[in-house]
C-alpha cells in the first residue's frame, strides 16, 4: 500500500511572561511606533528565569499528543528543529526526550533555522511514506530571549524575537485516503550564512568564548535587515509556487496560506505580490514575535483549535531564514 503522512494532532506552549514594545522603549533609544512600523509586532513572550527550551517544547508535545489521543509510547520518533539549543551537545531533542519519558526512541536535532520546521517536516514525511515509522513527533522550539543584545547596539535584531514551541503528530495513512502532506520543497544557499547569524561561541574560536570575544560582542546575532528582507520576498514566492506545481495545483486552490512569522511586513509584500486575499492569510507575530523555528507549528496549531481548519482545506506553509534556507509545504487538512 502506498503510504501518505497526516497531521493527527498539533500543540504549542509558549511563555506566560509578555514583553511589550513599551517595556522595549525601557531598554534601548526607541518607540512603540518604530517597531510596529518597521515589524508589525506589538508584544513577544518571553521565557521566565530557570524556563528552558525542553519545557516549552513537552508543553507542545504533550496538547499534540493530546488532540491525537495518543500516547508517548505510540511515537516512533522525534524530530526537533532549533536554532537555540539548550546546551552545546546533546540536542534539545534529548532533554525533551528526557522530560516525556519516551523510552527508547531515537530522537535528532535539525539546524536550519526559520525554516527548520519545513525541513523536519519533509524529514518525518518521508520517513513516513518509506515505511520506516508510523508516527513521528514534528517539534519546533526556540528560546531567543536569554541570547539577544537587550540594548540599543542590538535593537534591530531584539525587538523581533519571541520564544515559543509548536508540535505535531505526523501518521501514515493511504496515500489515496486524500488528507495529508502532498508536497514539500526545501532550498539553502550557505553564501549568505554570515547575513544573519551568531559568530560565537563555536568550535571555529579558540576559545571558543572568551572575553575579547564578549567584548566584540560576538555571541549577540546579527542582521543584514535590507539584504534579508530583499532575497525574503524573492525566495518565499518561488518556493511557494514551486512546491504547488510539484503537487499540481494552483495558487487559487489553496485555502489558508502560512507565512513564516519573522516581520508582517515581509508577509504583506508576499501576499501583494502574489495577490493573495488578506483573509486568506493568517499571522500571529503580532502577539508572539519570531519564534523562528516554532513559528509554523504554532499557527497550525492555533488555527486548528480556533477553527479554521476544515476537514479538506488546502493550507500553505512558507518560510525563510538564516543560512539561507527556505521551503515550503502543500497540505490537505483532515
């Protein structure tokens, strides 16, 4: 029998503590006004002291699970994308592993930042449809706030970031039963890695942190705002485009679109330019800023109890981000 992967159940978590962009006017030379412009973000959650990645993403795990009805021990493997591990080595993966008590299961970290999730996506489908799992756990999870330059200096990049988790159940089931992941596409172009990245600490330094290197402020993350936003609007609608006609359908069929959630503004000029209906668009960065990799997964999963998935919907998952990497994925809710 040929095999398709489903979306049985979706979960988020993201923390209770809110910082808002007059908290961010406290810290650094800005407005309320500039950041809403500039971004579209009017609020960010942020983890407390002692919250760690692990535990943003059990919290997901454990809604996904719950929605799914099913157990840890249904589960045949977990992927988690990050950008933000909880420590050097081992991955995230494993301390979420550690806190859900999955027994044995294997379980790996993917690095490919905002469109980490799209990659881990393509990853669990095809593992999928080869037969290997039945179920995979799909985990994307981000704790920006305790890396960024709370400071004027680092303004451009801090004022985006939120911290969250997002989660999904991926299941095999026939491929002619009609739900499911129809297509998913993924690109990189590691030429512009040092357009947005963290230099240090890194086994590239020796040592790999030191106090020149605080000093040179190397462990903050930096952006070439113009440059990023430039090849963000360019890749997103190839990429889109792409992965619809590798599945056959239109731009017309698809019946919710999600962007990755980095700036609104990138979103809007997206959706211009492919002149996508606004209510055809659904954006949450407004309330919990860049959560880069956990993004996606939290829109589905908010979308999904709010309703707005219906059974046979085609939805549209699009991001880009650091290294650069993007994708996109076509699927069939249901």
């Amino acid at each position: 029998m040929a095999l398709r992967s489903r979306i049985v159940g979706t979960g988020m978590s993201v923390p209770d503590r809110v910082v808002t962009n007059a908290d961010m006017t406290q810290w650094m030379d800005t407005t309320e006004e500039w950041i809403e412009q500039r971004t579209g973000i009017r609020e960010r959650r942020w983890v407390e002291d002692g919250q760690k990645p692990s535990d943003l993403a059990r919290g997901a795990v454990v809604a996904a699970l719950s929605q799914a009805e099913l157990d840890v021990s249904d589960i045949d493997c977990i992927l988690l994308a990050t950008l933000s591990p909880e420590h050097d080595f081992p991955g995230t993966s494993f301390f979420l592993h550690e806190a859900i008590d999955a027994g044995d299961i294997p379980c790996i970290d993917l690095r490919a930042q905002c469109s980490g999730f799209l990659y881990a996506l393509q990853i669990a489908d095809s593992l999928i449809v080869a037969g290997r799992y039945e179920r995979v756990l799909v985990v994307g999870c981000e704790v920006h706030s305790t890396g960024l330059d709370v400071s004027t200096e680092g303004r451009d990049v801090t004022v985006i970031f939120g911290d969250g988790s997002g989660a999904l159940v991926l299941e095999a089931v026939d491929a002619d039963a009609g739900p499911g992941v129809l297509e998913v596409r993924v690109h990189a172009q590691g030429k512009h890695a040092r357009k947005l990245w963290t230099e240090g600490p890194g086994s590239a330094m020796y040592p790999r942190i030191d106090h020149a290197a605080l000093e040179a402020r190397k462990h903050y993350p930096i952006m070439d705002g113009r440059f990023v936003f430039k090849h963000a609007v360019t890749r997103m609608p190839e990429v889109l485009l792409e992965t619809l006609s590798a599945a056959s359908l239109k731009l017309e069929d698809v019946d919710l679109f999600l962007f990755h959630q980095a700036n609104l503004r990138i979103n809007e000029f997206v959706a211009h330019k492919l002149e996508i209906p606004k209510e055809k668009v659904l954006n949450n960065i407004q309330r919990l800023g860049n959560c880069s990799a956990a993004a996606l997964p939290i829109l589905l999963a908010e979308a999904s109890r709010e309703g707005i998935l219906e059974p046979g919907k085609l939805v549209s998952l699009t991001a880009f981000g650091s290294g650069f990497t993007w994708g996109s994925a076509i699927l069939r809710w249901g």
